[in-house]
DNA sequence: TTTATTTGACCAAA
DNA sequence: TTTGGTCAAATAAA
C-alpha cells in the first residue's frame, strides 16, 4: 500500500541536490543582509554540506550495491503481506528504523522532543532498563485522521544529556501541513495530488518532498546539532534506504555498512519547527487498519501512497525543487 | 468544550 | 520470566 519507497535512490538525489541548491540559495540571500545572523549562515552552509554528503554516500552505496535488490521490501508491503492468519499477525517489527542523535546545544531549551517537522503525539514513556532517563514514546498526531504510522522514541543519552536519541519507526504517510511562520497563508490546502497510482510501486516520483523548513527565515543561530548516525536496521531484513528525512536528519549511513562505518554528521539547526498543524485533511478514519488488522484490509490510507516522508511544507514550498522564485507566499 | 499529556496496566517479544 | 511498547483512563492545557 504505501510503498513511498520506490526507486527513491535516484529521486533522493535529485531532491538532496535540489535541497543544496535551494540551501545555497538562501544562504545567498542571507549574504546580503549583514543583519542576518552568523549561526544562521553556519547552519546553511553546514546544510549544504550536508546535503552533498547525503548526495555523494548515495551514489557511493547505489554505485557499489546498485546490483543488489535495492528496492528494499518496502517493509510496511511485507509487513502486510506476511501477515497470515496466525495469531502473531499484527506484528511491527518490521517497519522501517533509522536513529539519529540530536544534541542541543545552545540555550535552547532542552525539551526534548524537539520538533522535527511533524507533530507528533506523545503516548507513552517508559523507563527503560539500564537508561538513566525515561523514553518517550511518541505517535504521528494524524494517526487516526489519516493512518500515519509513523512512530518515534526520544531517549535522552545517559552521559549527555544534552544529546536526544531519537528513533524513527514507519514513514509518514499524511499530509501534514507545517504551520508556516507566515501568518498569511492563504493558500487552501490544496489536495496535493497524490498521484501515485499505486500500482506500480515502483514509480513514485517524489516531486519534491523535501520538507525543507523556513527556519532560515528565523535567525535561530546555533540551534541543535544534529548527528545522525546511521540507522540501526534492528532487523537487517528491511534496510529502508528510506526516507530521506532531510532536513534535520542527517545522513543514513550507506546501506550495507555496518553502524560502526556510519559517518555522522553534525550540523545545526535550528529547532524552531512548524509547531501545530492545519492539517489540511481528515476524516478518514482508518482506524481499522490498525484495530483489528483484519487480514485483508489495512491497506488503503487515502493519503498514504505519497512520499516516503511526508511533504510536510507542500504548502511553503510547492515548487521547492524547481526555480520557484515563490518561496515566501507575499 | 476539544485536544494533548501523564501514567499505570496490559500485552507481546525476547 | 523480564523488558519494551502500546493502550486508555485520568488529568492537564488550550
């Protein structure tokens, strides 16, 4: 159903190289304010460097894996798919994962659970064996809306606690709308057509769902410093090479590589986040998928078969990875 | 009011 | 069994 897998490597590169030259933008037009602050020009050019990194492990790992069944099992279709009769259906150990630290540093406040694009929806903590803080558990705000399976865990690191381990888990299948900054926002929420006709999963084409925030609007200088460290693939079965979850998220190590060999990343940024969200949608309700995991449905999600991560500013930047010069709506 | 968080209970995986 | 993850009632916030 939602695969938003799809051939993602190629379009991951154009989108991160759209993102470094949008990025580069920007910073350019910081360059001309000298009001601008100096964190927020780092926190591009860290960006940008990024987002070449992410370009260049890609075609590293696509150009000495590429023959390999990179289409990864769309996890959540396996997840599906195996789930016969026996009563160990409904399992979700499978859905994609991918962990990335996030260290505050600045005088931001320290509430963990920074914002990272999406709302989310706290629904439980725990402590947990061994850990010196509790772990949060948070759930995607559209779940019920819109069958959002996304999950995360923010665990706060034991020795730094200014170091958040954040674990994302199921990709974002709704259309959250990020609360841009610009009060005037007029424009409707547009069914971002969804075109995917979700018969050929392998075709998407992500326009661009690069979510990229409007933080550079905000001159929040050094905001967190993100590390991403490569996922974890708890299960090597399902290495989601997924979801570019670009702007904080750094950088996923090559597929293939081992956690150890995962490069990190670190660059700032700010946490200012699109706080709450218009959502442009919901009804829906989908509960069912989830309740009962009937054996056949599940499926469906009207939303769903978008992007490998939600598009979250859609709205901000429509045509982000293209010349839009519409980027701030007057 | 509605929506979000807290927190103990429950359940499944290990 | 123990532990981690989720649910859901109670509570808090908006």
């Amino acid at each position: 159903m939602e695969n938003c897998n799809m051939h993602g490597e190629k379009m991951s590169l154009i989108n991160e190289l759209a993102q470094g030259r949008e990025l580069a933008r920007q910073l350019q037009i910081y360059l001309n304010f000298p009001s601008s602050s100096h964190g927020t020009r780092e926190s591009l050019v860290q960006k940008i460097i990024v987002s070449y990194e992410k370009a260049l492990s890609m075609l590293n790992s696509s150009s000495s894996a590429s023959g390999g069944e990179q289409q990864l099992p769309t996890d959540s279709d396996r997840e599906f798919k195996d789930q016969d009769n026996k009563d160990s259906s409904r399992k979700r150990k499978t859905l994609p994962r991918w962990t990335q630290q996030i260290r505050v540093t600045s005088g931001i406040g320290l509430e963990g659970p920074l914002d990272d694009g999406f709302s989310w929806r706290k629904y439980g903590q725990k402590d947990i064996l061994g850990a010196k803080y509790p772990r949060g558990y948070y759930r995607c705000t559209h779940r019920n809306a819109q069958c959002c399976l996304a999950t995360k865990q923010v665990q706060r690191s034991d020795e730094d606690p200014t170091v958040f381990e954040i674990t994302y888990r199921g990709r974002h299948t709704c259309t959250q709308a990020s609360t841009s900054t610009t009060s005037a926002a007029p424009p409707p929420p547009p069914p971002p057509p969804p075109p995917p006709p979700q018969n050929s999963m392998d075709i998407v084409d992500p326009q661009q769902n690069q979510q990229q925030p409007q933080d550079l609007l905000l001159a929040i200088p050094q905001g967190l410093t993100v590390v991403t460290e490569g996922l974890d693939a708890g299960d090597q079965e399902l290495f989601p090479y997924n979801p570019l979850n670009h702007n904080y998220a750094g950088h996923f190590s090559p597929p293939f590589m081992g956690p150890a060999t995962s490069g990190t990343q670190y660059f700032s940024a700010s946490e200012q986040g699109f706080g709450g969200g218009s959502q442009s949608f919901q009804g829906a309700e989908c509960e069912i998928a989830e309740i009962l995991s009937s054996p056949t449905s599940a499926t469906n999600s009207p939303a769903a078969l978008g992007f490998p991560f939600g598009q979250a500013d859609q709205n901000l930047y429509p045509n982000f990875s293209f010349d839009g010069p519409g980027f701030f709506s007057s």
